[in-house]
C-alpha cells in the first residue's frame, strides 16, 4: 500500500463501495469533532453527510475523467 498518504488510502477505499462508506463516515466523523454543533439536529447532520456525497462524487468524477484523458494519451 505504498506510504499510505491520504490520497492513496482514499483511492484504495473509493474503489470498493464498502471502503467509500467507511471513508464517508470517517470523514464525517471528523466533521463531527470539529463541528459539533452541526450534529445537534439531525438535520445538520444530512446536510453534512449531502456535502460529503457530492464532494466525494466530484472527486470520483475528476479522478475517472483525468484517468481516461491519460489513457487516450
């Protein structure tokens, strides 16, 4: 697994959807440490989690078209 620096263990994790779950989840899990008054309401909470789907779906998406632009050389 290399130096296991985050981006590695992101791209590892986000290649099986069991591993973008437990990313999700740890990374707001962080959220939570850091903004705690975000999971007072439930909803905080879904608007977190919102964030993190489509933060994570941008990500998959520039990492899957920069992949096919290396491809097609």
């Amino acid at each position: 697994m290399g130096d296991g620096t985050g981006a590695e263990i992101a791209k590892a994790a986000a290649s099986t959807p069991g591993g973008l779950l437990l990313v999700g989840g740890a990374y707001s899990g962080q959220l939570a440490k850091q903004f705690p008054e975000l999971y007072v309401n439930s909803a905080g909470m879904i608007a977190t989690m919102a964030m993190f789907v489509g933060f994570t779906v941008l990500v998959v998406m520039a990492i899957g078209s920069t992949i096919n632009y290396l491809r097609k050389g």
